[in-house]
C-alpha cells in the first residue's frame, strides 16, 4: 500500500517528504484550534457560578462565537488569497489566542461575550485557508486523506479539551486552562510561521521530485498568478453565482450542516424522550453517533482517493461518494423508527458514519470547484453550512413542542426529518460536477 502523498513511480528516496510535516502541522493546528473552541462548555457551570451568571447569560456566550464564525467565513478566506496562508494562517490564530486569554481575565459577561465574538471570526477563516494550503501540497489523487485528516483532528481537538479541561479545572481553576490554551497556540504560531511556506517549491527543505510528485511545477504556478492577478472580485462574484455546483455545493452544506447540529444539541433529550433512558445513558449513548463521524471521515478520506486512483474520474470519487453514503445514512436514519431504542441508536451511529464517509468529499470538491478560489468556495460553503447549523436547534425546539402536544407522542417525526434533510442533500451530490470550476 502507497504511503500517504506518495507515487507509485517515484521511489522514497528520490522525494524529500516536507509535505507530511505541512500535514501534520496543519493537524495541530485544528487540534489547538478546538481547544478554546470546544473547552468553555465543561467550564460553564465553574464561570456561572464564579461570576454570577444565570443560564440564559451563559447561553449566549456559548452561543456568540457561531455567530462571529458564520460572519468572517468569506472575508477570512480572501484574507488568505490576499496575505498567502503563511501569513493569514498564523495571523487567524495569533488573534484566537488573544480572544481566548481575554476570556481568560475577564470579570464580566459584556467582556467574556465580546471575547467569545473574536475566538468565532478568527477561527471562521481557518478552515478555507487550510483547505487552500492542501490543495498547494497535497497530489490531487491523495487530497481526500488530507481533507479527512483534517476533519478527524478537529474532533480529536473537541476530546481532548473536554478531558483536560476536566482534570485541570478542581486543581487549578477556570482560567488556567484557557491561559494554557493561548500558550499552545502561540507555540503553534511561531513555529507555523518559521517552517511554513505557500508553495512547495520556495521550502527549503523540499527538493525538485517532491515539488514535481505534488504537482506544482513552477511554470503552472505561474501561470495560475498571472491569472489570478486579472480575476477581479465582481468577476469572482459573477462566476460563483451563475455556477450551479457552487449553489448545489453550498445547499448541502446546508443540510448536512442541520442534520450534524442534531447530534451535538438535543439528541440526548430526544433519546431521554423516546427511549426513557437516563441523563447518564443519553450521554453516553449520544458520543456513539459522533464517534461515527470521525471514523467516516477516516474512511472517506481513503475511498475518495481509492476510487480516484483506479478511475480517474471525479464525479464518481466525489459526488457518487456524497450519493451513496448520504443516501445510506438515511436510509439508516429511516430505519431506527423501527428498531428497538438501542438498536436505533446503533442504526443512526452507522447513519452518521456514512455521512462522515462523504466529509471529505467536501473538502476535495471545494479544491475542485475553486481552483485557485478554493478559500473563497470553501468559506462561502461553510457560511451556508453554519445557517443550517444555527437553524436546526430551533426547528427541533418546535418540533419537540408540537410532538408533546400531540395526544400520543410520535417522536418518530424526529427521525423522518432528518432522514429527509440527508436525503435533500444526496440529491444535491447527484447534480454536483466536480469537473467545472468557478472558472469555466
């Protein structure tokens, strides 16, 4: 088996193998990224109490940093389009630190909420540079392991905040943890910003094979910046709105976006609702659907470049991926409205492993569509994704109120919803062509 970013044709030796420590330096980065990001929530009832805040307070601080984050989506990728993503990169989460440690020191709900406003628009703009900086260092047949490695740490970031801010908070307090948080991530920058560079072949350390296996030659990078010198934001703006995939490609964004904010908002309450398990048992019962996502996204990450290896063709190795597993994750989804209560929830664990088998189509279909866009796609792509998001907790909200009301409970609607919002999306993959980018 090819190790990761290697050719067939080209021995281990031949190649300097900068392009894994590009990799795994962008891995951490999601890791610290999700720190601050993730670790507030086991530390809010430790601030309620400390600084007096009643529940509806601390909501909407946990609250503000999605809003900060649906905003900076796209100025956060032309930040790294107009800056090149040595710069944006290390700029994006210098200030992230600086949100967090103002967090950190405060003493009052308008300065935590503002601090919280920041951490959400400096980490918005990570995701569409980090998405550009693959898409310069990873071959094209090998972007989709890339892409779900990147997805998987994020994840990875969200644990190991839970458990570290868990073990620090009792000794320590609530701040520590954040001031710890910051100083990774200044390591982070530091270090990012010294070894880092845009393209492969200004590395110090990569050597003429390895730019040549990645494929960016420097008579194609040149030609891509002549280029992009004459692409003008109107006639960016243009190109995106009268392109139907960049429209398909954002709508299930959006679906997919609702269906993943169920699973991280009131999948608990809705198993304490319909199964009568316990506080405890929705917990733990809820992490098994989560899980799933993280080893989709591993999955998918190899299948897209499996497939994409042995044909060539885009459309199936990304969108007939997108087809399939979405199509199957509701299918799955459908399915538990049947089943006996843990029975279900293992049925909608295989749903949402099947949805993260088609994450990293996203990611490999926004390089593909964008071109050297790609940040500015990815982000647009991203703001969409968060509306769903944000509007998904209060669709269920109502729908939970009309399936108590009723005279005897269905919480089945629950699942026809969301079996339908992934089935919305796998039609949106069906009409996806990954071969016509924003420039064509």
């Amino acid at each position: 088996m090819n190790p990761l970013f290697e050719n067939q044709n080209t021995s281990k030796s031949a190649s300097t193998h900068t392009r894994y420590m590009v990799l795994a330096a962008l891995s951490l980065g999601f890791v610290l990224a999700y720190l601050p990001r993730a670790g507030l929530a086991p530390l809010a009832s430790t601030i309620k109490k400390d600084l007096s805040f009643d529940d509806l307070q601390m909501g909407r601080i946990l609250a503000v940093f999605f809003a900060g984050y649906f905003l900076f989506q796209i100025p956060g990728g032309l930040l790294g389009q107009k800056l090149g993503n040595r710069i944006a990169l290390p700029l994006l989460h210098l200030l992230a630190a600086f949100a967090n440690l103002l967090t950190a020191v405060a003493y009052s709900f308008g300065l935590i909420w503002i601090s919280r406003l920041i951490l959400g628009l400096a980490q918005a703009g990570m995701v569409p540079c980090t998405a550009q900086v693959i898409k310069n260092w990873a071959p094209e047949s090998q972007r989709g392991i890339a892409s779900s490695l990147m997805g998987s740490f994020m994840s990875v970031g969200s644990i190991i905040a839970t458990g570290l801010t868990a073990s620090l908070v009792v000794p320590f307090g609530w701040r520590f943890p954040l001031i710890l948080f910051s100083i990774f991530s200044l390591c982070w920058v530091i270090f990012f910003f010294l070894f880092f560079r845009d393209q492969p072949e200004d590395h110090p350390h990569t050597n003429s094979e390895e730019v040549n296996l990645i494929g960016n030659q420097n008579k194609i990078i040149k030609n891509d910046t002549e280029e992009k010198a004459h692409t003008n934001k109107s006639t960016l703006t243009y190109q995106m709105i009268s392109n139907r995939n960049i429209w398909l490609f954002c709508l299930q964004l959006a679906f997919r976006g609702f269906g993943y904010a169920f699973f991280i908002t009131w999948f608990p309450s809705y198993l304490q609702n319909s199964s009568g398990v316990s506080v405890q048992e929705a917990g733990l019962l809820a992490m098994l659907p989560l899980i799933g996502v993280v080893l989709g996204t591993l999955t998918g990450g190899k299948l897209i470049d499996l497939i994409y290896s042995r044909t060539g063709n885009k459309y199936y190795s990304r969108s007939l991926v997108g087809v399939f597993s979405h199509l199957i994750c509701a299918i799955c989804i459908l399915g538990a409205a049947w089943a006996e209560p843990f029975s279900a929830v293992y049925l909608i664990s295989c749903g949402t492993f099947l949805s993260g088998v088609g994450n990293p189509s996203t990611w490999v279909t926004a390089m593909d569509l964008g071109g050297k866009h790609t940040s500015v796609v990815i982000a647009v792509g991203n703001m969409l994704g968060s509306v769903g998001t944000y509007v998904s907790p209060i669709v269920v909200a109502n729908l939970f109120t009309y399936i108590k009301e009723m005279n005897t409970p269905n919480w089945n609607l629950t699942l026809y919803l969301f079996a339908g919002i992934y089935l919305a999306a796998t039609l949106c993959w069906a009409f996806i062509n990954p071969n016509q980018s924003v420039s064509d």
